[in-house]
C-alpha cells in the first residue's frame, strides 16, 4: 500500500480538539491519516466516509485496530446525512474534510488520476459510470473546452479541446501519458519551477468526471445538519475552486455575505448558523511545505456551529 501523509495534521487536530469529543466524521477517509491521528488522540468514535472501494477495504483493516471506535462507510460525502443516520448517528461533534486526492490515487498508475505515470484514462474514484476516456472521446470539442477551463482554470482550454479532438480522429485517447503528450504539444514548454502544462486540464476532467464541486456544496449543506451547537467544521482544500466554495459558504452562514438584494436592504438575514474566527485561511508551515509538496497548495478553513437552525432548513 502506498503511504499517505496527511497534510496539516497538526493544524486540523488542533482545530478539532479530538481529546474532547465524542464523535467526529472524517468525510474524507482516504487512507485514514486524519482518522488514526484523531482515535490516538482522544477516547471518541470516529464515523469515516468514503467513495472509493480502495479505501473502504483499507478503512476494515485500520477499524480491527480500534476495537469499533471507527466506522468505515461507503459512498460520496454528499450523502452523509443519509449514510449517518442510518447508522443511528443525529449529530456530530466535528467534521472534517479533506479534498485532496490521497497519495495512492496519485501514484497508483492504473487509477488514470496522474500525467506522470502511464495508466489507463480513468479518473473515476468511484470506479463506476463515465470515466476520463468515455468523456474525452465523445464530448465535442465546445464542452471538452468548457470543462478545463470552468474546472481546470486553464485559460488555453480551446486550444488543448481543438488538439484532443484532431488527435481522436486518428487514435482513441485511452493513456494518461497519451493525453498528457496532446496537452502539451500546444502549450510553452515551461519554465523552471512552474507546473506541467497538463496540471490543470486533468484537474477540470477529473472534477468533472467525480462532479466534485457539487458533491462539497451538497456535503457542507450535510455539515451544517448534522453538527451539534459548539462543533467544528475544518475543511482543507487545494485549490482555489474547492476553496472559493468553502469560503463563500462559512462567509454566508456565518452572516458576513452580502445582503440577498440591494434593493431590498430591509430583508431580515437568517441567524448565523456558524461563526468564524478568522476570515482568512490557516496556511501550511514552511516546514511542511518543505518536506510533503502535496501541502503547498493546502489552505485550510474552520467554523464552528451555533445553536441556530440550518440556513437551508429555513430558507
């Protein structure tokens, strides 16, 4: 098994304050860097979630060694309500996630997640339904455009679509190295210090594929339901798409957003369902970034719960 190195482990347990809860949901199981930290750290329970099956069958052998303190689930974190109160779990003391991919997504080549080992165009971490090749291969070239740019950021998106489609018509696209060499036959090549020019176009397809930024607008909506009055919400993102939504959500449900209408300044906001003591995100130490070069990009986000209802239950 690949090992994974948790990023910011000191700055989320420090956040969650494990010695002190009862409960708390790794959204993100992963390998269970968070979750072992968390069941070393205190006497609690830890209710673990995952989509893929990899880690699910790595989550039954980490749970032997708890003595069941720790359940592993199957499934998207979007439905965590449901998979909670199925196991009888109504509130939580933290919740934590983190949406990085874990190391053996990356480094294991036949997941198709990585540019840099040759493996098949899958990026599914669920291993079902539509994966990378199938999208790559009959998306026209508008909506392969659309992709990387709206979730890869990639401002050379129509350029990499119209080159991904002439390559098509001569060979299906079914490497990862094959549509990392397409990729970057018309990008500069770069410069010292500055990232593959395939970084981006895979990050789009791979959220795309796994519909990732609305699986953590549906779990963070999960969250709010299931955190008890006084509990954490600690979120480590990667990216400024996963951030941006975090921010925007704790700033809103915190009651710092915006007014819904500025023509209508006399609409009464909901009570804040979660509070913030900073606005701003904890960065990963120089220390860290200098040792594990996943944290580089980490920016991790904390709210805690008040005792007023859920935003959407009211809204």
């Amino acid at each position: 098994m690949t090992l994974h190195q948790p990023v910011m482990l000191n700055e989320v347990l420090d956040a969650l304050q494990p010695a002190s809860k009862a409960l708390i949901i790794d959204a993100t199981f992963g390998r269970g860097g968070y979750s072992r930290a968390i069941l070393e750290a205190g006497d609690g329970m830890v209710m673990a979630i995952d989509r893929d099956p990899d880690a699910i069958a790595a989550g039954a052998l980490l749970s032997a060694e708890y003595d069941g303190r720790l359940t592993v689930m199957e499934g998207p974190f979007s439905t965590m309500l449901n998979l909670a109160r199925g196991a009888g779990i109504t509130a939580a003391d933290a919740i934590v996630f983190d949406l990085g991919l874990s190391s053996p997504q990356l480094d294991e080549a036949e997941r198709g997640f990585s540019f840099r080992h040759d493996g098949p165009l899958d990026m599914r971490m669920e291993k079902s339904g539509l994966n990378a090749a199938d999208f790559i291969n009959t998306a026209t070239e508008t909506e392969i455009a659309r992709v990387i740019w709206e979730f890869g950021e990639e401002r050379a998106s129509r350029r990499i679509a119209r080159a991904i489609v002439k390559a098509r018509t001569e060979a299906p696209i079914t490497r990862t190295t094959q549509l990392a060499t397409i990729i970057r036959s018309v990008m500069p090549r770069p410069k010292p210090g500055q990232i593959d020019p395939a970084t981006r176009s895979f990050q789009g397809i791979r959220i795309h594929i796994n519909g990732e930024l609305d699986e953590i607008s549906a779990a963070l909506e999960a969250a709010e339901q299931l955190l008890k009055p006084g509990g954490q919400l600690v979120v480590v993102s990667f990216h400024s798409l996963e951030d941006r939504l975090v921010k925007n959500f704790m700033i809103t449900r915190s009651g710092q957003g915006p007014r819904p209408s500025r023509h209508r300044p006399d609409v009464e906001r909901p009570t804040p369902s979660f509070s913030l003591e900073r606005r701003k995100p904890v960065l990963p130490s120089e220390t860290e970034t200098a040792t594990n070069p996943r944290a580089r990009s980490a920016r991790m986000r904390v709210a805690t719960r008040t005792d007023a209802p859920a935003m959407k239950e009211v809204a």
